[in-house]
C-alpha cells in the first residue's frame, strides 16, 4: 500500500526516539507554561515559578530535564541562571500542540483557518 506512494520514507529510529521523547516531556502542563514563557523572553528559575504558579524547585527540576531534552538553554550570569527556548523549533511546536488543543476545544471545522483558532 505504501509502496505506492512517491517518495514515502519512514523516519529513522533516532529520528522517532528524540521526537517521542520531546513530546513526553512536553506531557506536562508546567513545562507548557515555562516553554510559554520563555519563547517571550529569557527569564530566571524565580519568575517562571512565579508565571507558572509552581514552586521555584519544581520549575528548576523542569528545567533541567528540557535542557537536557535541547528544548531550552541556559546562560549564567554570577550566581544566574537565565533560560531561553532553544530555537525556533521549540516555538513551531508549542504553537502547533496549544492550536491543535485550541482547535478540538472549539470543535473547529478541520479547514478553519489558523486565525479563527488561535488560542486566545
């Protein structure tokens, strides 16, 4: 069947491995938040928490494990810590899953238009 398909091509195990394992640390409202955060600016381990409405050491046990992921970066700066998103993949894919959440919230048709979903 999929033999039939021009230049069908399964991604490769590592490819399936590092993707599945974005989403599963993405599997968590607070990351979400933090993500959110931070693909609006750099920001310290005390704001996050504060964004995120989660306790300082959670947001940096969250942390550390996306950056382990590639997901986010840190620059220190004295006995700083400031994070940013990775890249402008973090960003595609936090838009992507928040207007697919959006979408089925909203029941929207499947050809609406990504304005008419954005989340608000």
């Amino acid at each position: 069947m999929h033999s039939s398909i021009e230049d069908f091509e399964m991604p490769n195990d590592e490819q399936v491995h590092l993707a599945a394992e974005s989403f599963r640390l993405l599997a968590d409202p607070t990351r979400i938040k933090v993500l959110w955060a931070l693909l609006q600016g750099e920001s310290s381990v005390a704001c996050l928490a504060e964004l995120a409405g989660a306790a300082p050491a959670a947001v940096s046990q969250h942390l550390a494990k996306l950056r382990l992921a590639g997901l986010v970066k840190g620059r220190r700066e004295g006995t700083f810590v400031y994070y940013s998103a990775a890249d402008h993949h973090v960003q595609r894919l936090l838009d992507q899953a928040l207007f697919h959440a959006d979408h089925v919230d909203r029941d929207l048709p499947a050809d609406a238009h990504p304005a008419d979903a954005h989340p608000a």
